[in-house]
C-alpha cells in the first residue's frame, strides 16, 4: 500500500513530513512525500494579518486530502486553524518535542533590544516582559530569519525550539523561554497528522494519547476565546494544568488563567477583557 504524504517544502517541514514518514512506514506499507507551496510559503513579506487568517500554511495541503491527491498531510499543529476543517481530522499527533520559544543571537533578554519577529502572541509578551524592547517584524522559514537577523544587525529573533531542535539547530538557541515568560502557541512542539474524516486509523498507531490530550484542550480554549495568529491569544498545557492568555498587542495587560477545562478558562479569559 503507497500512503501519500502532504507536507510543505521548506526544509523543516519535509525533515517532520520524514520523520512521520519514518513512523508510518511497516511491512507492506510504502510512504511517498508530496512537496506543496501553501500560501503562507509564497508570500513571505506581508504580515501575517495581511494574509488572512490562521490556517495560512494549511489550505492547500487540506485541499489535497480532500480531492484525494494525498492521504495524510503532516502539520506543525501550531498552524492549524483552531477549529477542525469539515470533512477532515487530526487521526495522531506524534509525541510533543519542546514547546518553548528559544531566544537567537542573545543569551536573555536586555532593555532596549531589537528582536525580530512576526508573531502578535510574542510580540505581546515580549514587550510585556521589557517593554523598552524594540520588536521588528520578520517573517521567512528558520534559515531565512536566522540570516536576516545577522543582516538586518538585530539583536535576537524568537523562534520556535523545536523546529531548531529538528533541523540540528540547536546551537543557535542562546535562551529557552519558561512558558511563565513567554506562554507558548496552541500545539506548538508537536506535529500533526490529519487524514480525511473516517481514515484516522490510517495513522492511529502512531499517536501519542497524552500529547493528544494536552493539544486538544490548548486547541479547544483558542478556539472559544477566538484567537489565532492575528491577536495575542495563547494556551500552553504541561500536563498537570492549562494555562491560557489574552493581551494587548503591544504588551500593555495581559489577562492569564490556569484551571482545567477549556470552556470554563476560556470563559474567565473572555470575561476578563470585556
């Protein structure tokens, strides 16, 4: 049996289209990845909030399990929409690498740095943090933003630890945020594998129940509160709790709550800010 892979065709995301390849392959079973350019990918200068909503990275690989052209599309689950696509579901997620937020170019965060990023929940927290921090947007894959970090003479970027971490980019990491600092995006460190509705077990092997568990319940808060890449909205859960946030872009308050169910924190959050 040939299992189509859908998977976007910068560096990273055909090193976790490989590395769900590897998982899925067994006796029998052959794995053929399919490159795609979504649109996130082919504009790489406007903002994010210039695009369109979140899901920039995912249409057209949603597109192509729904006309069939592929079986499983392999997501950064950070970029998923917050709510499922009709017709379509996440079977497994592989098990969760570090969520955090790694610091470039600097070993912590000093007043008065410029740091590059195109993220609204990061900018927010950042400035949060330090608010005489001068945020620069950038957007591009990890190679791209690491070189215009050097060429653009800023002081830091922010990118996710786990795709440095994936492409054996570790060393580039000079700070790990806590996610007490800096709470991480809904499903950020993990990979998901979504399959046409009713073909999960196409992928159920490979799953991991408790990264599941805890993306599910980051995914269904941001949902309720309505976030995504275009407001300051984040949910992070560390196994023995969900935390969820709500802020300003330019980092003037943030509203953050723990508990343990999604629609009750996403309630108090809402609350909060009305």
């Amino acid at each position: 049996m040939l299992v189509r892979v859908g998977t976007r065709g910068s560096r990273l995301a055909l090193t976790q289209a490989e590395l769900a390849g590897e998982r899925l392959r067994r006796p029998g079973v052959e794995i053929a990845l399919v490159p795609m350019t979504t649109a996130g990918d082919r504009d790489r200068t406007r903002p994010f909030g210039e695009l369109g909503e979140r899901g920039v990275f995912v249409k057209e690989l949603e597109e192509a399990l729904l006309d069939g052209r592929i079986d499983v599309a392999v997501h950064s689950a950070k970029d998923m929409t917050s709510t499922a696509t009709e017709g379509l579901a996440v079977g497994a997620y592989l098990q969760r690498e570090d969520p955090r937020d790694a610091l470039c170019g600097a070993e912590s965060v000093r007043p008065g740095m410029r740091i590059g990023t195109a993220s609204a929940r990061r900018r927010a927290q950042l400035l949060a943090l330090e608010p005489s921090l001068v945020i620069e947007p950038l957007r591009g894959n990890i190679d791209t933003r690491l070189r215009k970090r050097v060429e653009r003479h800023l002081d830091a970027v922010v990118l996710a630890a786990c795709g440095l971490d994936r492409l054996g980019l570790e060393r580039e990491i000079g700070y790990r945020f806590d996610p007490e600092e800096l709470l991480p995006e809904a499903g950020q460190g993990a990979l998901a594998l979504q399959v046409r509705a009713g073909e999960e077990p196409l992928v159920a092997a490979v799953g991991d129940g408790e990264t599941h568990r805890r993306v599910e319940a980051e995914r269904a808060c941001v949902a309720l509160v309505g976030g995504g890449c275009l407001a300051p909205v984040a949910a992070f859960h560390d196994g023995a709790r969900l935390t969820a946030l709500v802020a300003d872009e330019d980092g003037a308050w943030i509203e953050r709550r723990s508990g343990e169910d999604p629609q009750a924190l996403a309630r108090e959050l809402l609350a909060a800010v009305r």
